[in-house]
C-alpha cells in the first residue's frame, strides 16, 4: 500500500523537504501550492541572488542569530546546520561563496540555481506539485486526514507537512487552530523605519558602513551597515533591529524613537581627544573640509548644518557648544520613527504555531499525530543573513527524513 504525503506549500522548506524524501516505490509525495509559481522568495531573496545560508557553524553561535525559537533551533541546527547546506547542494552541483559579512551565496549569484537545483532534485524524486491549491481545511479521518481545498476538490493523505510560510493575518491561521494547535499571533519582522518629511531623507541613497541603532526605553542595540532611503531607514543594523524588537514595536504602533551612532564603537572621551587632536593639528582647516570620520560628505555636512557649524568655520575656532552639539550627534542622534515598509519580498513573520507543541526531534505535531510542520509556520524567525532559509533547510530536512517512515 502507498504512504501518501501531502506538503502545503511550494516555497523554500516545503520543496526541500520534497527533494529529501528518497523516491520510494511505496510513498507518494504531492505538494499543493495556492500560488502559480514555487519557490518564490528564494527567487527574490538577496536580490535574486539568494541568500543561502550563513558563514556560522558554531551552532550555540548560530541560535544567538534568531530573536525567536531558540529551544526548537538548538536541536534542529545540530542535525543540519550551514555546513551541511553547504554539502548538500555541493554535492549537487552548486558551490557556494561567503561574502565579508557571511552571508552565503551561490557563485552563479544566482537565485535560479538554487531553484534549479532543489526542483531537479524533488523531480529525481517523482515529485508531484499541484498549483493554485489554497487548503481551506484539513479534516482528521480514522486512518490519515482529508485536504479540503478552496476549489471544492479534495485529497486524502497519510501524513501531511505544513510548509506555507508565516501568514501576516491571524485568521490565516484558522485551519490549524482548528486541529487544535496553538498560534503565537503574527507581528510583521525584518521591516525598515519610516520617517516621513524628515529632513535626512533628502540624503537618500548614502549610506554608512558601521552604525549603531538603539531603540530608546529598551535595551536593544544593533550594529552594521545603514542605509538612508527616501522613507527613512534601511540596511542591516535597522533590519536586525527590527527583527529583535518585532513584538515590542508592534505594542507601540511602530511609532519610537532612536538613537544612531554613526561613528560605530567610538566612545564620548575618543571623540573628545581626536577633536582636540584636530584643533591643534588641523586648526587652520575649515571643519566642513576636514571631515576625519570618514562619513559621506553629504552626511558630514548636514550633521554641521544641524550643530549650526557654518562653511567658514575652523576647527581651532570652533565654539566648545558647537564641538559637544557636534558629539551628540555623531554618537547619540536622535529620530522619530512612525510607521514602517515591508523590505522587499523578504518579509518575514514573528510568530506562528507554538513550538511547544511541535517535537523537535521530528518537526511532528505533538497535537496531532501525522501531522508535521517546517520553515517559517512554526514560531521561529531569524534576523537578515540567511538564517531564516537555514531554518528552512534544517526543519524540512527533519521533517523529510522523519515523514517517510511507517
């Protein structure tokens, strides 16, 4: 008799999961997919260069990169971590690169080898995908479960996988409250900050190699690039930021505060003694021709603008509530923040089902027994960098190798 598996959803966990059950003469693998297309983020991710994994194979290391599913990650992660990704599609074919900061990429650079490479994979597998399958609701029989789909059609399977994504709506997840599983509401993560008519967006486009970002009336600070957009605020030290305060920004109505270090890790005193350096040193120079920080022009000058440093001043005239004005600003500026922009077609979901109900060990439904779960449906996400598609590849590597067996 064939074991019947159903996957919902053809995006980055569902089909890996697919292309990691070994064909078998007695199992059958269906994937139901609600869009016309598979694999649509990963196409997108990095630009459509796609953002594998990350360059971090110490596992306790890699948790730290997740503001969400550390006790899930711990044990997924040392069954398949980046290396193993890294394997695995060499082994296929593709070799990967890092880049500086670690992230991973394809040496195509190239979204589409990454698509091509799992589907080959799922079809060596005899893989089936059904396209334009919304599941509307799953019904638990005495021996397996019923797909009911949106269409009216239905599909019976043995064992179902659950890889649709996070869904940014609560009632998306209706059909698996209905089975009885528990959902952490879903709160967007991985956002930029907007910060309409401010005059800094007239800067759109600079961007600063090492900032530092922390929400005021938190703990929290993140470090990295930045990017000034013509909304507001991008980059990967906003994104992270975003991704660690998803829940917390969410309660204020995305409407805060910041403070940016545009200098990175510089202290008040350091900077004190490089401009008392410039002073005596580079006295005769005018402050808005010496710019020693190496900020983009275009930032250096309107930090001057807003001390009030004007073009004919130097730095052995300049006035001691200008210089400590000017220190304020390079190390605590501050921003009002309301509103916020999806990044790209990278958005990603903090929250999902409750991984206390979900067995780590299989990514099988502790609820409901057949049932299993992978990628970003469970309450697990990562901050930009390739974690959330490693999440992705280690669930659906547990689920795949777990699924198939009787």
């Amino acid at each position: 008799m064939t074991l019947k598996i159903a996957i919902i959803g053809a995006g980055a966990a569902g089909c890996f999961a697919a292309a990691n059950i070994a064909a078998q003469k007695d199992v059958s693998v269906t994937i139901f997919e609600k869009t016309g297309k598979a694999l649509q983020k990963v196409k997108a991710s990095g630009g459509g260069r796609c953002n594998v994994t990350h360059a971090c194979f110490d596992v306790p290391e890699l948790v730290n990169r997740y503001p969400r599913g550390k006790q899930l990650l711990r044990k997924s992660l040392h069954v398949f971590n980046p290396e193993q990704t890294i394997n695995w599609f060499q082994q296929r074919g593709v070799k990967l690169k890092a880049e500086e900061d670690g992230r991973m990429f394809p040496i195509t650079d190239s979204s589409q080898t990454i698509i091509d490479c799992i589907w080959q994979e799922m079809m060596k597998q005899r893989v089936e995908v059904q396209y334009h399958k919304s599941v509307e609701r799953i019904e638990k029989l005495e021996s397996g479960f019923r797909l009911h789909f949106v269409d009216q059609s239905s599909f019976d399977a043995d064992k179902i996988l659950v890889a649709t994504g996070g869904f940014p709506k609560p009632e998306q997840y209706e059909w698996l409250r209905a089975l009885g599983h528990t959902i952490q509401s879903p709160v967007p993560s991985l956002f930029t900050f907007n910060m309409p008519k401010h005059p800094i967006t007239e800067l759109m486009g600079l961007s600063v190699p090492d900032a530092i970002v922390k929400i005021m009336g938190t703990k929290l600070t993140e470090r990295g690039p930045l990017l000034i957009t013509h909304w507001g605020m991008s980059g990967p030290a906003i994104l992270r930021t975003s991704a660690w305060a998803a829940r917390e920004l969410h309660d204020r109505n995305y409407d805060f505060q910041i403070l940016i270090n545009w200098l990175g890790d510089i202290s008040d005193n350091d900077l004190k003694e490089q401009i008392v350096n410039l002073r005596k040193e580079s006295g005769k120079q005018f402050v808005a021709h010496k710019n020693p920080f190496s900020l983009p022009k275009r930032l250096w000058e309107y930090q001057l603008q807003q001390c009030g440093i004007t073009d004919e001043m130097r730095w052995g005239d300049l006035p001691a509530a200008a210089q400590n004005k000017l220190i304020e600003r390079l190390l605590r500026d501050p921003y009002a923040v309301k509103g916020k922009t999806t990044f790209k077609e990278e958005f990603v979901t903090c929250g999902g089902v409750n991984l206390s109900e979900v067995n780590a060990q299989t990514m099988e439904s502790r609820v409901v027994p057949g049932l299993y779960f992978a990628g970003e449906i469970l309450d697990v996400d990562g901050i930009t960098g390739g974690f959330n598609f490693q999440h992705a590849w280690s669930s659906a590597t547990i689920a795949a190798s777990n699924i198939a067996d009787v």
